[in-house]
C-alpha cells in the first residue's frame, strides 16, 4: 500500500499510527509526503538536515492528526507561527512545534485570535516569546481566555504577573 511506503521511508512508526488511527490508511500518499516534507523543512532549521526526517516523523507519531493538513496548510501554520515569532527564531520554532504538536492543527483564525487577545487585552508586548513558553493558549478561545484574564484582573494582578507565568492560560 502507498500509505504504509511513505510512512515506512520516512521512518514514521507505521503500524502505531495505523493502529490508533486508521483513518491515515485512507489518505492519499501524495498529501502524506508533502505534510511530512513541510514538516521536515520545519524541523531542520531547528535539529539541522541529518536529524529533520527523524524529528518529523516522531512528531507525525506523537500526533497522527497533523497528516490530516494538506502540506499548503501545514506551510501556511508553520509561516502563521514565524511571523508571530513563536520560538523566537527558526531554531526554536522546531522546539515549540515538536513539544506541542497540535498546534499546526489549530485554526489560523482560533491562533491569531488569540494573538491577537493578548497583545491588545492582556498587554502582552512580545507574543511570540510567551507564547514560546506556553504554546497552549494559542489554541485556546477567546471567551476562555477572557475569563481567566478578567479573573486574574479581579484579584489585583496584570500583564505583569501573567508574562511572568504564562502557564495561567493553560
């Protein structure tokens, strides 16, 4: 089967990702290739050229739902988090996307929303840092996060004491 070839040469633990969801055995292999190459584009700025194959494909494990991108929208994600700075560079870039998988399969709209919340609510002047710290509330929604700022806003704290522990939004 094609599906099985493509994740077998790009080392993906096939028969792991199959069995938890075999769904991927549908995909067309054209599509697997291409997410999995964005992917090692990606991890290779991060882990240099020798080791960006094997880190997309533990993330592709880890995360079988990143094949469910068509590789435009998996570049499309990984340029969204670039120019928000997520990692603070490319190198780190890899980092955040390795330890949080899930963050290529958020909406663009749910993760500039969310940029967007606290740069001009919370005050956050340097997104991409906190966010490098806290990956997660990139895929948080607006009224969560409304309401946890509006507690901690509540209770006499700010920007101040959210940059400093950015896991609140978690």
């Amino acid at each position: 089967d094609g599906v099985v070839r493509v994740l077998r040469e790009r080392r993906v633990q096939y028969w792991d990702v199959i069995r938890g969801s075999p769904w991927v055995a549908l995909l067309p292999p054209s599509s697997i290739s291409g997410v999995l190459d964005e992917l090692t584009v990606a991890a290779s700025s991060g882990v240099g050229p020798s080791s960006a194959v094997a880190e997309a494909a533990y993330a592709v494990s880890r995360h079988p739902n990143l094949l469910r991108l068509t590789p435009g929208e998996a570049r499309r994600r990984l340029e969204l988090l670039r120019s928000l700075d997520v990692g603070q560079g490319d190198i780190g870039l890899w980092s955040v996307v390795r330890s949080f998988p899930g963050l290529l399969t958020t909406s663009e709209e749910r993760i500039l929303g969310a940029a967007s919340f606290l740069e001009d609510v919370a005050g956050v002047q340097n997104v991409g840092r906190f966010v490098t710290r806290a990956p997660a509330v990139l895929t948080a929604g607006g009224a969560d996060l409304r309401e946890k700022y509006g507690l901690l806003r509540d209770n006499g704290l700010g920007t101040f004491e959210l940059v400093r522990f950015p896991a609140y939004f978690s």
